[in-house]
C-alpha cells in the first residue's frame, strides 16, 4: 500500500451540539474565546479556559481558509481536539436558540 494521503474533508455526523458547546474553543485571526464562558483573548493553545476551567475537545476557526496553516500545526500539535466547522456550529446553534425563544 503505498503513502497515506492525510487531507483535511467535511465528515457529517450527528453529534450534541450542547457538548460541543460546553468544550469549544473558537479561533480568530489573533486570539481565541471560550464557547462555554465567552471569555476572550484565550491562548490558541491552551487546553482548558484560564476562566471556567472547562477542557477544550473541540477547536473551531471563524475563518477555516485564512487558517489552514494553523488547522495544520492544531492537528499535529493537539491531535485530541477534533476540528468544527464554525458556520455549522453557528448555523446550528442560532437555530435551537431561536426555537427555545419562540417555542
């Protein structure tokens, strides 16, 4: 068999968004915040917030194309988080809230 060809594709899963959130660490040009807390200016690398103390599993980038060098060091650095897509989570997230605000 011959060399692994490791790219980065969308998977679609079901997964619980609630958990995502409560683990997600969002990623911007220069800092990062906490999904759980929004406490801003959390370090990219760190593995739990320095605010709520909730583990980071999940890493998601507000602009996926901009960073794919830093996806790339986060994958081989951080090999534990598992990457999201912001718009799918945002998407997604909008969407319960509106539903628990309308009923």
């Amino acid at each position: 068999m011959g060399a692994m060809n490791l790219k980065f594709i969308r998977v679609y899963k079901k997964v619980d968004i609630d958990h995502i959130k409560e683990h997600l660490i969002i990623c911007g040009d220069l800092s990062a915040s906490c999904s759980k807390c929004n406490e801003l200016n959390v370090k990219m690398d760190s593995p739990k917030c320095p605010s709520c103390q909730t583990d980071f599993l999940y890493m998601a980038f507000r602009n996926i194309k901009e960073n794919m060098p830093k996806i790339q060091k986060f994958s081989e650095t951080r090999p534990d988080l598992m990457l999201v897509d912001y718009e799918d989570f945002k998407r997604t997230s909008d969407a319960i809230k509106a539903r628990g605000i309308l009923g």
